[in-house]
C-alpha cells in the first residue's frame, strides 16, 4: 500500500460518508449543480470550485457525500445487492427485444465439433471439427475478416451443446487473444479484431481440426 | 470484458440497431460500471423499490447514451463513465425534490424532511446505509477512526497552500494524479513531483510514522 492509498483509507475512516446526506438541501455555501457537474466533466473547474472543496466541503456533511457518491472512488452500499438489481434490471430489458436468429447447427457433428459461423446470415458456415486422432492433425485455424464480424462460435458435443465451455483464441504469435465462455446453446460471440487464429477449448487436451465443407 | 475501440464501434452500431446480441454485450462489458454506480446511487435510496427502479434507469441510461455516442469524439469507456455520472447527479436533485416536496407546515412534510436529514435520523439506520469496506480496511486495523481524524485535521493545518489542500482533497477522494491534473488545469508530471515532494516525503510519510501507521 502506497501513501496514497493510506491517506484515502484514512479518509474513509475518519470522514464516513452517509449517502442519504447527499440528498439534504443545499445551503448558499453548497456546491451547486453546475459546480458538480463541472467537476463530473474535470474540464473548465473555476478556481472558486477547487477553493471550496477545501474549504467547505471539507466541513458539509452533504457535500462531502455528494462529491463522495458522485465522483469519489470509495466503494459504497451494497454492491451484491446492486449486482442482484441490475441482473433483474437486465432482464426485464433483453426479455422485451425480439430474439436474435439462430443459424442452424451444420450436420457434421462428430464427437466434438466447433463450428464457427460468420454474420450476418451465416452465408458460408466453415465446420472445424475436433477427432483424436492426431495422424490427420491440422490446427484449427479461422481466418475472420472485417465482413464476418461478430462472430458466433458454436461448440457442440455429440450430445448436443457445450455449453458453459470456455472457447480461447490464440492470435498468429500463440498470445491469447479472446477468451469467453459458451451460453446455453453452446455459444460464444466474439467481437473482433479480424485476423487469423487458433481455437481452442480449456481442458479438452486433443487437437481442434478443421474440416472445411 | 473489457471492448477495444473496434468492439466498441460494433457493438454500439448493433445497440443503435437495437439489437439483443449486441445490447447483451454492452451491458456485459460495462456491468463493473453499472453495478458500482448502482450500487452508491442505492445507498441514498429510501427503500428496495427505489433502488429497483434507478436499477432499470441505468441500465436504459447506458444504452441510450451509447445510442447517442460519437466514436469519432472519443471513446465508449471515457463517454459512459462521464454522462452516466450526469445522469447520476440528476437523479439525486430529482431524489432531493422528491423528498422537500411535502410542505413543512404537515406532518407527512416533517416526517419527509426528518428522512432526508440524517441529523435526525436514529444512529442505527444511518449505520444499515454505511458501506462495508471493513476488509479493505484490514491494513489499518490497529488504526481507530480518531487517529485517521486526527491525521487528516494535521494534514489540514499544515498544508496552507491551497494548491496543495485541493491535491490533498482528491487524493482524499481515491483519484490518481492525471484525473487529478485534468481538473485542476496542470500537467500530471508536476502534480505527481509536487506531490511527492511538498507533501509525500516532507509531512505525509512522517506524521504516519509519528502514528504508528506502517507504510
């Protein structure tokens, strides 16, 4: 810990915020919503504004939650509860859009098969299968261009989706490049950059091959 | 997650379009954000209610506001963090409105103001409404809410240059020295030299030092 990080430790200890004190009415000495928002902006703060930041905002219980709330990096309330109110809040939203189109799972499907399907209307699906036998091993290289972007890749098991599989993607220097974990129906988005890469799937130790259709 | 530039320009073309995948992905990348702003917004909220529904306002907030974000300007990160903050303040001048609207001269306005007022509201409900960040604290376990008061009183009345009070009023704040720089106008290498130098090494590794707070 650096003194920084002391000092605003410190500052948490000694100054605690109560956040509903934000709420309070202001007096004359208060900052105002232009003084807030000007430092929401940190573009154009009047020297009158940084003066009573030291001075009166130091002593206001409202300002100093305001300020606190609205632009200090003190972690306040109940993030696990915020989490769980957001997570509703979602989706109550994403329920109400229409559901995204699905492409077809392609039919050759042999024990492992990642499938990775160009947007939008998966115009030409390339099939990259995955077979243990490493005499015929190629890696499962794609090649995504600006065109194909997102991406959906789909990793399927004989027995239908994989889902909550972690997909990787490796760049040409073997960096990773992407790594997401597949939904319900055994997808995963990627978003770019376009280039060339190498798939593959944690904890599956066999080669991923592609078979090209 | 977090969206390069390019991601960024792709995701916001398909949340223009309203588009779920792409929707599904912004919120994705910028939960972090959402769920801490939440989460401060929440702890001035009166009740669960309350809370739910700022909850739905930023989640629509960020979507729209990515409706309307120029990629040309600057980037998605910086934009959303700034104008959700905007939206924030409003939301508690709104909040603030709603709590002073009953009049004064009624019982209901009295009992409103006696809400918005945490001068009077009982010492254990403002006590249910302070964060929990006694973990992060574990570090300055040996040091009690008095000696940090009595740090920061000192810091006070030995920085009299107001120069340095305002460094010490965002560094108070959690901010690092280039936001620190941007607001008040300077270059980040002077306010992290003067820093260092004026207040640091000079007063601020001794008096911790002098209070048996180990750096």
């Amino acid at each position: 810990m650096n003194a920084d990080q002391i000092l605003h430790k410190l500052a948490a200890l000694a100054l605690p915020v109560h956040p509903q004190a934000a709420l309070q009415q202001p007096s004359d000495e208060c900052l105002t919503d232009d003084e807030m928002t000007a430092l929401v902006a940190r573009e154009n703060v009047a020297s009158s504004t940084l003066d009573k930041l030291t001075g009166h905002a130091m002593e206001c219980d409202r300002c100093w939650a305001l300020v606190s709330l609205v632009i200090g990096e003190q972690p306040l309330g109940d993030l696990e509860a915020a989490r769980a109110q957001v997570d509703r809040a979602i989706d109550k939203h994403l329920t109400r859009m229409p559901q995204p189109e699905k492409a077809a799972l392609g039919e050759t499907l042999i024990k492992l098969v990642m499938q990775w399907m160009p947007e939008p209307a998966s115009a030409q699906p390339a099939i990259a299968s995955a077979y243990r036998d490493t005499s015929t091993a190629r890696p499962a290289a794609i090649n995504i261009t600006d065109q194909d972007l997102p991406v959906t890749l789909r990793f399927a098991l004989p027995d239908g989706p994989g889902a909550q599989v972690t997909v990787i993607l490796l760049d040409q220097q073997g960096e990773e490049a992407f790594r997401g974990e597949t939904d319900d129906q055994g997808e995963v988005h990627f978003w770019g950059p376009a280039g060339s890469y190498t798939c593959r799937v944690e904890g599956y130790d066999g080669p991923l091959l592609q078979e090209t259709s | 997650m977090t969206l390069t530039p390019r991601q960024q320009r792709i995701v916001a073309q398909g949340v223009k379009q309203d588009d779920r995948r792409a929707t599904e992905a912004l919120l994705k990348a910028f939960r972090p954000l959402i769920d801490s702003l939440v989460a401060r917004l929440g702890a001035a909220c009166r009740d669960e209610d309350e809370t739910e529904d700022m909850a739905g306002e930023m989640v629509i907030w960020t979507i729209e506001l990515t409706k309307q974000w120029k990629p040309e300007v600057r980037n998605l990160d910086g934009y959303l963090k700034e104008f959700l903050r905007y939206k924030m303040l409003d939301r508690l001048k709104q909040m603030r409105r709603e709590r002073a609207r009953p009049s004064w001269h009624d019982e209901a306005g009295r009992q409103a103001a006696q809400q918005a007022d945490p001068a009077s509201t009982p010492a254990e409900a403002i006590e249910d409404k302070l964060p929990d960040d006694r973990a992060e604290l574990a570090i300055l376990q040996a040091v009690s809410s008095e000696t940090a008061a009595q740090v920061i009183r000192r810091l006070n009345e030995e920085l009299t240059d107001p120069y340095l009070r305002q460094m010490l009023f965002f560094k108070l704040q959690g901010w690092q020295n280039p936001e620190i720089a941007q607001v008040m106008g300077l270059d980040t290498r002077k306010v992290q030299n003067d820093w260092s130098r004026r207040v640091v090494i000079p007063i601020l590794r001794p008096m911790f030092e002098q209070f048996g707070i180990a750096t």
